[in-house]
C-alpha cells in the first residue's frame, strides 16, 4: 500500500492555476524528488502535502487514511525547510525537542529520541549550542534532526540543500541519501537542481506549468523522455534538439545534412533529440559535418559547441586535443540514441 497517496491534486490562487491533477503514490522507503524549473507548482504540491497550504480540488492519503482536510500536526508528517526556520533562542536540544514537548511527550522518551537523532547526524556535540553559533550545514543537520524525532510517516523537504556551498551540498546530498536508506520512510524532495534529482530520487516526478511531465526513475527519465520538454530539462550539458525531417530512412538536419533515422521512424517532420555524449566525432565519409566553433576543455572530457546544418549543436567526447576552432569534423550517433518527439506537441514519437 502506498505511504502518501495524490489523486487528481489541484490548487489555484485566484484566477492562477498553480497545480493542475497530480497523480503520484509514494511508497514506504522511497524518495521522490518534484524536479522543475521556477514556478512549475513543485512547492506548492509539497507544501499542500504538509498541509501549509489548502488543496483546491483532490484527496490526498497518507498510511491510508484521507488527510485532505486535516491540520499539518494530524497529518504524520514532518517538513525540511530550505532556510532551516530554527528557534533562535533555544540550544539545538531545545529546537530538536520543541514539537515533541508542544505534543505532551514524555521527558524521558524526548531525550532519547534527541539522543538518537543527533547520534545519527553527528551532532551531538552540538546540542548545547544556539543556532548562531552552527555552521550552514550543521544547522542543515539540525533541521533534518528536528524532523527526524518526530518520527512521522513522510518526511518532505523543500530545497533543503539551496543555501549550502556546492562542496557541502554534495556531501549533504550523500547524507540525506543514507539516511533516507536507514530509516526507510517516505520522503518527498523539491529541488530545481536536476544534478540532486538524478543522484538522490528513487524516481522523479518532473512538473511543468503545475502539470506533471513524467514520472519514472532517473536513467527512465534520461533515456526515454516523454517529451521535448523533458529531454531539454534533464542531463547536462543539455540534450541538442531541431526541427528535422525523417525521409528515405534519413534524419534530415539540413541541406546535405542527414544521419542514419532510427529504426523504424515515419517520414515527416519532427523535432530530433541528440545528447551531448551520444555524439561523437567520426572519419569525414561517416558523419554529418560540423563546423566547430567553440571549444571547452574539461580535463578529461571535451565539449565542441559547432553548427550542425545551421542548428546550434554540443558534442561531448573524451578528451580531444587535435580539433580547433573553424575545423570542419564529421559526427555521427547510433540510431538508438536518437530521440524523436511530435514537431506540435512535443509528445515522444515511439
Ligand atoms: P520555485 O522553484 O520558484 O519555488 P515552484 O516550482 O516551487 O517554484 P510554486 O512556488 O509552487 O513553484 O508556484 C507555482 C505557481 O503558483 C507560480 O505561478 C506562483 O507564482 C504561483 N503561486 C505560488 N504561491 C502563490 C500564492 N500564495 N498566491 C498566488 N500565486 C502563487
């Protein structure tokens, strides 16, 4: 059974449609991560979960039990703010054991969960001292400790990791990962940063305009997009994507400019999609020609940005230091690696 159940999920503001029918079943152990770009509804379906804003159309479960309408306390759940919102005043004891004392627990059984969270998190010599007196991400720590006491059903986290240092939020992001092993409850994880979504989701919801894009599992997402959207959204550097036309088994970039179509493809207009990585630079008789135009050294990879059939195209391959700016190369990419979605809608073509 699922942990937290969405079904049909709307919110407006006024005339603004912020979320529009989400679906989406949480299991126990699972991470799901709500990936967009600014103001695509993701914090707003989290924050409607936590119960910090009212659901506008839809039911929502949570261990079964219909919470749509009920207070964020009834609801079995506890949430990670992205600015920590701790006690200023209060030793990290005292936030951490703050919400367990509002709800009449007993003195003994406090301790020990604060004991336990902070033994988890490594914080423990920490416990005597005031938020001021704590780094970003200790406090970071400690905000995740305060919820963990609670010991609720769904943990949600709003950008949790936003005001860290890039160093800290890859160590954070390791943290959270096996923690979120060890305890093995539901979480829920807003974050617009895509590189956090692939490395920590069990699967990705990636939303759009308060509308779901897809749903699947990081490499599901990276190799079958369900869209154009989609594919630009996820992987980086970005997926290449032109307008092109399938004919005669070919995909027609530009005039003379044509690769292998895959398998199977109709003729006709669509939009094409090649990632960086799936091209790569070929002898001249087995490629399509690229004019290289800019070049980045990466260490032990090499992006070429170039004009592919006058489309603006990246090519990432190993490292290469024999190609210069204004060479003209030949890439290629196997048949497979190339995506095709509807010129229209956008919508994956098979
Ligand atoms: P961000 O990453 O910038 O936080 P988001 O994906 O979390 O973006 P939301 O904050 O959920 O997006 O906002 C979704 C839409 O709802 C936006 O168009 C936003 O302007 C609108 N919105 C959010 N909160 C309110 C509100 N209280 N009143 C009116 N409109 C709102």
């Amino acid at each position: 059974m699922a942990e937290v159940s969405i079904r049909k999920m709307r919110k407006t503001f006024g005339k603004v449609v912020a979320v529009e029918g989400v679906d989406l079943e949480v299991a126990r152990g699972e991470l799901i991560v709500l990936l967009g770009p600014s103001g695509c509804g993701k914090s707003t379906t989290l924050r409607m979960v936590a119960g910090l804003e009212t659901i506008s159309a839809g039911e929502l479960r949570i261990g079964g039990r219909d919470v749509t309408r009920l207070e964020p306390k009834d609801r079995d759940i506890a949430m990670v703010f992205q600015n920590y919102a701790l006690y200023p005043h209060k030793t990290i004891r005292g936030n951490m054991a703050f919400g367990l004392k509002m709800r009449g627990m007993e003195p003994g059984e406090i301790d020990r969960r604060v004991s336990d969270a902070a033994e988890m998190l490594d914080i423990t010599h920490l416990l005597e001292r005031k938020p001021g007196q704590l780094s970003g991400g200790q406090m970071q720590r400690v905000a995740l400790g305060r919820a963990l006491v609670r010991d609720p059903a769904v943990f949600l986290l709003d950008e949790p990791l936003s005001n860290l240092d890039a160093k800290l939020r890859a160590r954070m992001r390791e943290e959270i990962a096996l923690l979120q092993r060890r305890i093995g409850k539901a979480m829920l994880y807003v974050t617009h940063d895509q590189t956090e979504a692939m490395t920590l989701a069990d699967r990705i919801v990636i939303m759009r305009d308060g509308r779901v894009q897809q749903i699947g599992s990081p490499l599901e997402v990276y190799d079958r997009p369900a869209n154009a959207f989609v594919a630009g959204f996820i992987g980086s550097p970005e997926m290449n994507l032109a307008p092109a036309e399938i004919a005669g088994g070919r995909l027609v970039l530009g005039e003379g400019v044509s690769l292998p179509a895959p398998e199977g493809a109709r003729p006709g207009p669509v939009t094409a999609g090649i990632r960086p990585e799936a091209l790569a630079p070929v002898p001249a008789e087995e490629g399509a020609p690229l004019l290289v135009n800019g070049i980045e050294q990466l260490g032990s990879q090499t992006l070429f940005i170039g004009d592919l059939g006058g489309h603006r195209v990246r090519v990432m391959t190993g490292r290469r230091d024999d190609i210069r700016i204004d060479d003209r190369i030949a890439v290629a990419a196997p048949q497979a690696a190339i995506h095709l979605f509807d010129r229209d809608s956008g919508e994956r073509l098979a």
